[in-house]
C-alpha cells in the first residue's frame, strides 16, 4: 500500500531514535530525582521546540508564543526557587514503615 520513495530519506528513523532515547533518558531522570525538581525542565522542550521551528524553518513565533514562552520560563524559575524542601519525601524513610 505505501511506497517508500527511491531517494535516501531516513529523517524519520532519525526521529524516532531521537524521540526514544530522549524517553529513556527522561524515565531514567525521574529515578533519580523528584518530579517537582524535573518539571520545570520537561517544560523547556516546548519552548526548545518553538527556537527550533524558528531556526530551522524560519517559522517565527508570534505574540502568543512568546507570551508562553516567557511564562514557561517564569514559571521554571520560580518552580527551581522554591525548591523541594517543604515536600514529603517519595519513598518512606521510617525504619517500621520499610519492614
């Protein structure tokens, strides 16, 4: 049903093991830290895909995207300033509790 075409285009298996490897490497982030610590960061890929549709294609953002990305931004730092010390811990650390 579906034809590859005869020219070399391997921009999407590219993609994909992009795409995998960046999940990997997200799930193996999340083991090692909380997720009020990695949040902020998994918000920035929208603002990094936006620069990169920028750059690549030339698609400049308008006023919204703008607006959105400042506010990721905003809301990354102060997220990284507040910090986790008023947060339970994830994982019990009584010695009953863990028997």
């Amino acid at each position: 049903m579906f034809q590859r075409s005869k020219q070399c285009n391997n921009t999407g298996d590219v993609i994909a093991i992009l795409s995998t490897a960046a999940q990997f490497a997200t799930i193996r982030a999340f083991h090692h830290a909380s997720p009020t610590a990695l949040g902020p960061f998994n918000y920035c890929s929208v603002v990094y895909a936006g620069l990169l549709d920028w750059g690549l294609y030339g698609v400049q953002p308008d006023l919204w995207s703008w607006i959105g990305i400042i506010l990721i931004c905003l809301g990354g730092i102060w997220a990284i300033r507040q910090g986790t010390a008023t947060l339970p811990p994830l994982v019990p650390t009584d010695k009953a509790v863990l028997k």
